[in-house]
C-alpha cells in the first residue's frame, strides 16, 4: 500500500507492508544497522527507516545520502526504542535520485533563513519552510471556505488593467517587447482589485477577490513585496460598522482554522522561530479587537513621550513603528483604527458629517502593523464626482466608476487583506520574504 508519511503517522496498526516515497533528511550508519530519517512533505514530522544490513546492501546504502529521494517499501511497525512511535523495517529500497554531499546544499541540521531565501528552489525541502507553505495553503482555503459558507461569490478582477486605484501603488506598467500599442491605452498590472470589486457587489452583492497584486514598492522592508495575493470582499448593503463586524469575524475564523489544521507545523514554527507564536495566535482569536478614531490614536503616540523615527502630528499617515508601538505595547492586542482625515486615504472613501475624516478603517495586529486597510464607499453621485474634482482626477477615465453611483446607488464597503501578512502573523516568521514560495523584490526576481 502506497502511503503518504501524515497518513501513516495517523495510523495505530502496526505490522502492515507499506511503501513510502520521501528525499532523505538524515542517514545514520552503525555496524548491521542503518537509520534513515525521511520527509515527503505531508508533514513536519519525520518516518525512521530501518534498514538492516543483511537485507539493504552496505554498498547501495552508501549512495542513500541526505538529499536524495527514495522508496521505502517495508514493515510499519511499534518502535522498540523508548519513544513510542511507528517506524518502518525496510524489505527493499528504491534511489530515485542521488544527492552528491559535496555539492548539496542542505547538508547541515540548520541554515540561515538568508542563505536558504537564496536557494528558494531547494528550500521548500527543510522542515520549516514545509511547514510554512503548508500553512499558507491552510489559510488560502478557510478565506474560501468562509466566504462560500458566508454566501459570497469568488469574482475575478483583471491583473492587466487601466486603473491605478486611487494610487495605491506605484504601477508595473504592461508593454510588448516590440513597444506596440496593444491595448491602445496605456495598461498596468494591477495595485487592488477593489474598484472593479464594487462593480462585482454592486450586482451579485457580496463578492471577494484573491489573486495576485502588484506594486512596485521601491524600498525594502519586512511587510513589502512587488508581488503579493490580496482578498478582497466587497459587499452592498452595508455600512463601516458592518465592515469592521465582518474583517474581525473572518480573520478570527482563518487562524482558528489554521491553529485546528496546522497542529504539528504551528508547535514546530513556535519551538523553532518564535516562542511567542501560538500563545500570540489564541490571544487573538479570543478577544475583542479595540476601536477607536484616528484622532485618539495620534493623541496616544503623542503621549507616549516614545521617540519614533517619523515625529507624530495630527494628519500624518502612520507607518510601521507607530502601528506596532499602538498594537504591542499600549493596548497590547489588535486594534481598528478608524475616520481618518481625508487628505491621507483615497477618494472613494466615504465622507463623514465633519466633511473632514472619512468612514475608513486599518486594522493593525502584533507583529505586522497594518493587515487590512478597509472603508464604507461613497456611494453619493454628486460627493464622489466633487471629492474626483477636488483631487484633480480625470473623471473621464473612470465613467464606470462613477456610473455605479448613478444608477441604483447603494451604501457598501469592503476592505483588502494582504495574504502574505496574515501568513506571516500566524507563521510567526519576521519577514515577508519567508512566506511566500518566490518573493519578488527590489533586485530580486531570480526564481
Ligand atoms: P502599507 O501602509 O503597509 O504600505 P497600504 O496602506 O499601502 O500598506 P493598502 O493599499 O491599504 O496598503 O492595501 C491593502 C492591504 O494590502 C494592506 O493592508 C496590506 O495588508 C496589503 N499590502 C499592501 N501593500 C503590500 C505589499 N507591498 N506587500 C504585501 N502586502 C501589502
Ligand atoms: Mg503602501
Ligand atoms: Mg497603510
Ligand atoms: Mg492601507
């Protein structure tokens, strides 16, 4: 029976005939006896293969080194040692590939996460970035499975588009190689799909998007990449208050899922990278994010006689050490920030009775700063068209946009998570570059 490694681990019968397929993690030799750790990348966990002398060739064993794939096809049975688990007494051992010591990489127990970020083609075969990526993948599927339970519609929004979304990002813009005018206007590859996403609400009424998001971040940090997936739910027929219900709603319900799927990997990333982990991943999902305006928000870093890099003035747009200081050290659990002046967000975002801050909303989480930036739309024809006015924006280029506002208008909302952010949170890894399978960089878009 052919059998994957989490399978069989998961099994309390013993002494079956298996096969198991895996790339070596460790070989040990004694006098009659070999022990060979394999991976297949179902799990974190390890299978030991006996192989005894007599029946596996000293000679064909030696080429088993670390790094090569084979099939193990043998016994499963109780360990004898003192730990009780299964192990597998090898009947036959098949070397689909060698792995020559002298030049395989990942000879030593640990490596670095710089030098393994710069074999990404290989570091998919160390336990911790199995056990990343297969949490990513525990992730990518409780987004979907809320949204389908909350009766929302998977909606795809175009990656080579003409809108720049308010300005989200600075554009990849898209040419051919002989410069021709292909599109007859000038393309971009896409900063957000959330304009286009309220064209999806505005009809079916409730949608998310999840694909890849583009910007051409110019600088370095832990939570940027040129390249990343963004969710975005969009939904008519309600307001900033139920956007926010919704955000804290659906990011509670994914780390729940990923701390109930992704046992093993979650133990393993917090006794290897981060102590802290699944402490910090429990305190989340058990209590109440705290609200408050923008205003209050600045007031408290003001008070905080901490000095930041960037000074606080009332009207600034927070950064990453601001967020954390709010998030880590003064309410020490998630926040939602809200009503922001209208100056720093985008000009979709709707108008409060102050005419001054808008019904916007960033929640901002331990580790990260910013995981989602959110807002109730405006959905008043003659203030989105004076607030495009008053911006300079040229109307022309988003009649459609506008159109939605004129025909049937509603209230609606929506906001726009950063995959990559919520894998690094519930990882527990320090930087962006460690989540996703290939990151792409300033400099950096070797894989
Ligand atoms: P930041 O302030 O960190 O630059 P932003 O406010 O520019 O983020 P938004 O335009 O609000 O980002 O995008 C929505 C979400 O997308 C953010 O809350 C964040 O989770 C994610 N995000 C934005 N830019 C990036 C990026 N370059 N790489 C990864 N995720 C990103
Ligand atoms: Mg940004
Ligand atoms: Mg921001
Ligand atoms: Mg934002």
């Amino acid at each position: 029976m052919k059998i994957r490694i989490i399978d069989l681990l998961k099994t309390t019968t013993y002494n079956i005939n298996v096969s198991v397929n895996g790339w070596v993690r460790t070989h040990r030799q004694s006098k009659n006896i070999s022990f060979i750790a394999i991976n297949d990348g179902s799990t974190v966990h390890n299978l030991q293969i006996v192989a005894e002398h007599e029946k596996i060739k000293k000679d064909f064993l030696k080429l088993v080194t670390t790094g090569s794939a084979i099939r193990v096809d043998g016994m499963f049975v109780l360990s004898t040692g003192n730990q009780q688990h299964g192990e597998i007494i090898a009947q036959n051992i098949v070397l689909y590939g060698t792995a020559d010591p002298q030049e395989y990489p990942l000879q030593k127990k640990e490596h670095s996460l710089d030098f393994l970020r710069n074999i990404a083609h290989l570091r998919m075969r160390t336990n911790i970035f199995g056990a990343i990526f297969r949490v990513r993948h525990n992730l990518a599927f409780a987004i979907h499975k809320y949204f389908h339970e909350k009766g929302f519609f998977y909606f795809n929004t175009p990656i080579i588009t003409t809108s720049d979304a308010e300005g989200a990002g600075k554009l990849f813009e898209v040419t051919t190689g002989d410069n021709q005018d292909f599109f007859g206007v000038p393309a971009n590859l896409t900063v957000s799909g959330q304009l286009e996403g309220e064209l999806g609400a505005l009809g079916l009424g409730a949608i998310y998007t999840f694909g890849p998001t583009f910007r051409a971040e110019n600088s370095n940090t832990y939570r940027h990449l040129a390249e990343f997936w963004m969710v975005e739910p969009e939904m008519a027929f309600i307001d900033i208050n139920d956007n926010m219900d919704l955000a804290e709603d659906f990011l509670k319900y994914v780390i729940r899922y990923a701390i109930e799927t992704c046992e093993s990997d979650l133990i393993f990333l917090n006794n290897t990278v981060n102590s802290g982990l699944i402490e910090r991943l429990h305190s989340v999902v058990n209590n109440k994010f705290v609200r408050l305006p923008y205003s209050q928000a600045i007031e408290i870093l003001k008070q905080s006689n901490r000095e930041f890099e960037i000074p606080i003035l009332q009207g600034m747009d927070l950064n990453s050490e601001h967020e954390r200081f709010l998030v880590e050290e003064y309410f020490c659990c998630p926040i939602i920030v809200t009503n922001y002046p209208k100056e720093i967000k985008a000009f979709y975002m709707k108008l409060n009775e102050d005419d001054k801050t808008v019904r916007a909303m960033d929640i901002l989480f331990p580790q990260i700063g910013e995981i989602i930036g959110g807002s109730e739309r405006e959905s008043d024809y003659l203030k989105l068209r004076q607030r495009m006015e008053e911006l300079g924006m040229n109307m022309k280029q988003l009649w459609w946009y506008l159109e939605t506002r004129k025909f049937g208008t509603v209230p609606h909302a929506g906001f726009g998570l950063g995959f990559e952010r919520l894998v690094l949170f519930v990882t527990g890894m320090s930087n962006i570059r460690d989540v996703i399978p290939f990151p792409r960089t300033p400099k950096n878009a070797n894989f």
